[in-house]
C-alpha cells in the first residue's frame, strides 16, 4: 500500500485507528477518512498540515508502526512522486477470498463469445479466463491490470489438428533430438496464433513409431511454445490407392484389428490423440472401437470407402475425416462415398462428424469448400497439414521416408505432381477461408478453435473464452492478421 | 412534488440522468463522505442507466465515491441467473463504472436466513448514513420497489409475495412462461424509501399512465403505494409525454409551465472534471 501526503490548506490533525484486522482507516480531520479496501497496490491519499512533508512523514510512519501496519509512504508535490527516505515498505494483506493471484483485465476489445464478436472485456487469473461478475459480487475484487487492446479483436488460441512439421523439422523423423525439433515448430507456430496441436506422423515403419511416440508427450503450452495435446497419426492402415505422399512399403492392414495390431504397429497409444485409417479394410471396426474407447479420436481418410462403410465407421466411433475431398473418392451423386457424411442421416444421434479442410487454395477448390461449409458448417476444422517445409525457403526438402520439392505456396512429392501436404500457416488459412467462403469472421475463428476443441472433446478447457477455460487467446486486427499470442493468460508472442 | 414532463423516453432517460450527475458532483463525495444512491431495476431505467455510463466513460463523472442500494431482488433465482437483479446490475450498471464492488449492496435471494437479510439491509443503509436519493420506477399497479398493493405505507425491507399483474408483467423476462417467473423476493419498504432525503421516480410509457394518475391525483392509498410520496417532503417524477395520458390536462399544462424552472436543475449540467484537484 502506497501512501500519499500531500498539502492542505488548514491546520490537521492527524490519527490513524485500525478499522478492522485487515483494514487501516486514517483521519485526517475533518477532510480526509481513507478506508483501505482491502486489497495491495492500494493507494491512499492523507492530507498533512505540517510545514514539511518529512514532519508528516515522520507522524505518520510512528502511528503505522504503533499499530503494526506496514505502508510505503510518498510525498507528491508539483514536482512529482518522490519516496520521503526512511517510509516504511510492506504490503498490506488482502482478503481476496479466493485468489490473491493479480487480475488482468483486457478493455477495448471485441471478444468471441456466445458465437458473436461482443463489445465486452475478458477478465484472466492464474491462467484461467475469469468471471467479472463473481469477482464482483462473491470477492468485491477488480482487476489489477489493464490492458487495452486498441479495438481489436480477441479470439480463443488457433487448434491445429494436422500439423507434419516446418522449419526444417519432421516430426516422422527419428532424430537425436525429437524434442528440440517439436519444440521448435511449437515456439514457432505462435506467430500464426496457434496455441495447441497435435503433431502428426505419416505412415512409417514401426520402428520410428516406437521411437517417436513416447518422445511426443503432451504438455501445455507456455512461453516455450504451443501446447501438444496429443499425436496424430495418420497412417499406416490407409488405402494403397489413396495413399498420396505415404510411402507404399510401410502400409499396414489390420490382421485381427484389436489391441494387437495397433500395439504391434505403434508401440503404444498413451500420447496419442487422434488415428487416422481407413475403415474398408478389413477388421477395421474392432480397430476403430478399440481406439474411441479409449479416448483417442478416429479419422477416416486416405480411403476408398464408401458411404455406408463409412457410415458404419462412424456407427463404431470414428468422429473426423482427414482432409476432406483429398486422398478419398470423389462425391458422386449416387454413392457420395466419405463426403456423403456431412449430411448422412446414419449419424447417431447427439453425435457430430468433423471434417478436416486444408484452407490453402492449392488442396481444394474454393467451389468445394464452400459446398462443404455451407452442407455441413459446424463440421469444418481447418487443419494446415503444414510440411516440414512450411517456413522454409523454396528448394528439396524431406517429409517422412521421402523427398519433397517446395515451389510457391505448392509442396509436390519430388518428381511428381502429387501434393505433398502443405505450406500455409493456420492463420493463412483462417483468412483464405473466411474470403472464399464469404463466412462471418466469428464461423472462420470458430473453425480454427471451437470446432477442433470439440472435436477432441476439450472444449470445455480450450477454444472458448467461456469462464474457466484456459486463457489461450490471440489478439488479431479487422484483417485477420494475428498481432498477439496469450498462453495461460501470458503474452508469449507479439508481432 | 415536482413533476418533470419530456417529450419521450430518450428525453426523460437522459433529463433523469443529467439530475442524478448533477445532484453527486454538487454533493461533492469524498472518502470520508459517500452519496448515497437507491437504485431500481427494470426497463424503465436501462435509458438512464445507458446516459449516466456515457457520463462516466466522458470523464465526466466518477462512483468512486458513491454507494448504491437495490430496491430488490427475487428470491431463490441463483445470482447468476440472466434474470437475477444483480445479474441486471452488472451488466447494465457495475461493470461499465468505476464503482467500487464494496460499496454496492443488493439484497442476497438466496440468503438463508432471509428476515436477517432484510434486517441488515436497514442497518446498512443507516450504516451509510441514510440514502441520499433514491430512485424508483413504478409498476402498472402503482407499486414502488416490490411493494404490492396492500402493503404497509410504513412498511420495512422484508419478504413479499408477488402479485398476479406482477408475475405476468415479469413473465416477458422467463420466456413468457409463467411457472418460471419468481413469485417471491426482497424488497424496500415504502417506509424504506420514504426514509430517503430525496425521491426521484422515472415514469415511462402509455400502460403506466393510470398508475401515475392514481399516484398523484388520487388520494394516499395503500393500494397505489407510489402515492406515499405525496407525503414526501422532496420528491421528483420523471415522465414521458405518454404517462401523462390518464392526467388531468391542468395538471400536465401546470407542471408544463414550470419546465424552465425545472430544467435550471439540469442546466448546466456539472462535471468532474470542473472539480479536479
């Protein structure tokens, strides 16, 4: 608590009493009662009298000590603040109930609430998103900062689901240092407003995956970098046909499609967050239910499946499909194959399919995009699908067990023209997807964060700005452009 | 009393607001000595809830120094229901305004002992030193605060029951479901209000008019419980041109005549900025 003495015209009388355990009222009579409200950083203001501050200093620092109060004592004058030598320091105690952990409150902001920009502050403590109006009324508390945010815009932490690599890291490589590599792309990301993700492995041999999967642990995001809720991994029990950029030896097929395979396969799932496979090969749906029912999110893709295999995956647990339109039969308008899911009526009721689109402009026309997201939009997760060369200068590079040429914003594998993932960062896409779509900005920057949270099932901890939920945000201008990251209520990046 | 006619709601909101500014920056609150401020709940008052937030945010007056008392609050609504009166408060008023959280003072619906609840409301405000100026609006059954007709003209902060014509009119807040509105809750008593040095009453809209006669033309009736304050020794009501429809044309000509006189209470209108240190 800061108290300061400043000059009053009449002669002063000045007496402290203690008010409550807690509390100091000063009376400097008859102008001035200062109660303290309970709470640090307090700032005080007592008239003196006497011709010189240190006099009144000193009175007053002799009645704080008499009474067992601690307090900075300042003089302010014309010439400004200036501490009198010899004032007592110390903090006076608070009665915050529940926390005395320091309250930030971001004004001047537009917030993504309720599925609408709103003209409303977003209050953050210990790395939660706070509820201003119990603090009010349950802890009579306010905040400790402000911060204003210039009019802009404040959004949940981008989620991105299908991420290989970038910046020169594979993450389906098993280099001497798979953490550093991860953590590197972690740090990195942050620019693009992306908060958490699951790194994503492409079909390898078992050998990388017992290497790799127990490097890639989940842990939360921080200064360091972006979060890592989970592994993707996309692949090995996908279609030859529809392999893409997976390399054709390491495929796999499911001998009785239980715990054995996949244990066989992937050494073990404990970090893994999502599979994608490919549900019409046999003994796929034991697979399928072995994964859901432990909590790791099933994706149908790179597949020659059609609709009612597809259905049937679904009916077994599978809830997202990898990157729609690509590495799948097209939509055909009598047997609409994995498509046909966004508006099947074979979904179990209460449940939601999600639909992963890679917003580039290079993986799908945005003719197609826009079918999708107008047939199905609270489906759509925008995933980057980002390559190791994603952040990288033009040239060869390598992605999994093959090499991969980079031209433009096009990542093809070597020699061919087959895409080879891609190079646009989550932001990228967000913006390319609201211009193409022509969607609200609210639908473009729920599909990079409400829609991959509920789809992993953790939105009731990430990708809202709902009370309670982990303060992961970003701060973005009218463009779209993202200026600032937040993770757990911290600034860890600004442009 | 004074009765203060504008032409419409944004007109009356605002003249109410510009009163209420002036009246704290006269009073000149400090530390040492609160304003003390009733305050209601309702649609009525959302205009000049909205003006004295723009106020605020111009700089020109500040509720650092200022305490408020709710007329009222339903009973068992959780508080942070949408339609709780403290939800009412926050949203509208609190979070717009650099009042301190302290200084506010809702009645608790939920309290377990709600008798004590009421008792130690009375007991804050006169630990406050008494309210400075309430406000108030009125009920289409000529109700102040939850006072329903039939209540004490002397009563105190205490339990009500809600009337019919209450509930139904509430019912708009529940989605017109009728099993969902209320039918208990906390209110001031007449008495309560009466206690204040200054009553100010905000009056709105065509289906308050008859209210508002009953109010001011009739007698002091315990059934139309604003008209108490006829026996207050300074009370204003704020009206639009619409809640005048059940007056006499006399008495609107009369109060009419006097606006200049009126309006020399809101012009000039003060503001804390003239008062910096």
């Amino acid at each position: 608590m800061e108290l300061f003495l400043w000059r009053r015209q009449a002669r002063h009388e000045l007496r402290c009493t203690p008010v409550s355990p807690r509390g100091l009222q000063l009376n400097v009579s008859p102008v001035t009662t200062t109660t303290t409200s309970h709470r640090r950083s307090e700032r005080v203001y007592v008239g003196h009298a006497s011709s010189s501050a240190d006099s009144a200093r000193d009175t007053l620092c002799s009645i704080l000590t008499s009474y067992r109060t601690q307090a900075r004592v300042l003089h302010q004058s014309k010439k400004g603040v200036s501490e009198c030598s010899g004032g007592i320091s110390g903090e006076m105690p608070s009665n915050k109930s529940v926390s005395d952990a320091p309250i930030t409150q971001f004004v001047n902001c537009r917030i993504l609430k309720n599925h609408k920009l709103q003209w409303e502050d977003l209050w953050v403590r210990e790395g939660k998103i706070l509820n201003p109006e119990k603090l009010f009324f349950d802890e009579k508390g306010f905040a400790d900062h402000k911060v204003d945010c210039g009019s802009k815009i404040i959004a949940p932490g981008f989620i991105d689901v299908q991420i290989n690599g970038g910046y020169g890291i594979d993450f389906s490589q098993a280099s001497s240092d798979i953490r550093g590599g991860v953590a590197l792309v972690a740090k990195k990301i942050l620019e693009h407003g992306v908060t958490s993700f699951c790194p994503t492995l492409v079909t390898s041999p078992p050998d990388i995956y017992h290497k790799v999967i127990p490097e890639l642990r989940a842990q939360d995001g921080g200064p360091e970098g972006a979060g890592v809720l989970g592994i993707h991994l996309e692949g090995p029990f996908i279609s030859e046909e529809k392999r893409g950029a997976h390399p054709p030896k390491f495929l796999r097929t499911f001998k009785a499609g239980g715990v054995a395979d996949l244990m066989e396969t992937y050494g073990h799932l404990d970090n893994v967050a999502m599979v994608t496979l490919a549900p019409e090969l046999p003994n796929s749906a034991a697979a399928i239910r072995e994964l859901s029912g432990r909590g790791i999110t099933v994706s149908l893709g790179h597949s020659m499946a059609d609709l009612s295999q597809a259905e049937e995956a679904v009916q077994n647990g599978a809830t997202f499909i990898t990157h729609l339109f690509n590495a799948m039969l097209p939509f055909h308008h009598r047997d609409p194959g994995i498509v046909g899911l966004l508006t099947s009526d074979h979904i179990p009721p209460g449940q939601t399919v999600y639909y992963g689109m890679i917003a580039d402009g290079i993986h799908t026309h945005p003719a197609a995009l826009r079918i999708a997201h107008r047939a199905h939009p609270a489906g759509l997760v925008l995933v980057t699908d980002a390559v190791t060369a994603m952040g990288l200068p033009p040239g060869r590079h390598t992605l999994g067990q093959q090499q991969i040429d980079i031209q433009g914003l096009h990542a093809y594998v070597a020699g061919t023209t087959t895409l080879s993932g891609s190079i646009a960062t989550m932001d990228m896409c967000v913006r390319h997807f609201r211009e193409v779509s022509g969607c609200t900005v609210e639908a473009a920057l729920e599909a990079a964060s409400l829609h991959p949270a509920q789809l992993l099932g953790i939105s009731h901890r990430k990708g809202t700005l709902e009370y309670g939920t982990d303060a992961d945000f970003i701060v973005l201008d009218d463009t779209l452009t993202v200026r600032e990251t937040y993770i757990a209520g911290q600034q860890v990046w600004r442009k | 009393m004074r009765l203060v006619i504008l032409d419409d709601y944004d007109l009356a909101s605002e003249w109410a607001a510009k009163y209420i500014r002036n009246r704290i920056i006269q009073f000149k609150p400090s530390a040492d000595r609160y304003f003390t401020l009733g305050l209601p709940t309702g649609s009525t008052p959302l205009g000049c809830y909205t003006k004295l937030i723009e106020y605020h945010k111009n700089g020109d007056l500040s509720f650092k120094y200022v305490k408020t008392f709710n007329m009222d609050e339903y009973v068992g609504l959780p508080r942070d229901h949408p339609e709780s009166y403290h939800s009412y408060m926050w949203n509208n008023f609190f979070k717009h305004i650099d009042i301190e959280p302290q200084n506010t003072h809702i009645l608790d619906g939920n309290a377990s002992n709600l008798q004590a609840e009421c008792e130690a409301f009375e007991q804050k405000i006169t630990a406050a030193g008494g309210i400075e100026l309430f406000v108030g609006g009125i009920g289409p059954d000529g109700h102040i605060a939850f006072n329903e007709p039939g209540s004490s003209l002397v009563s105190r902060t205490r339990v009500k029951t809600l009337a019919k014509d209450t509930i139904v009119a509430n019912a708009r807040f529940f989605g017109n479901d009728l099993s969902r509105v209320p039918t208990m809750t906390l209110t001031v008593g007449v008495g309560t209000v009466m206690d204040a040095r200054e009553v100010m009453i905000l009056i709105t809209g065509a289906h308050k008019a008859f209210a508002l006669y009953k109010a001011i033309e009739e007698g002091v009736n315990h059934m139309w419980t604003v008209s108490a304050f006829q026996q207050h020794p300074r009370t204003i009501f704020i009206c639009d041109e619409d809640a005048t429809l059940e007056l006499r044309v006399k008495t609107v000509k009369y109060f009419k005549g006097l606006m200049h006189v009126h309006n020399q209470l809101v012009e000039p209108t003060l503001s804390v900025k003239d008062y910096m240190d």
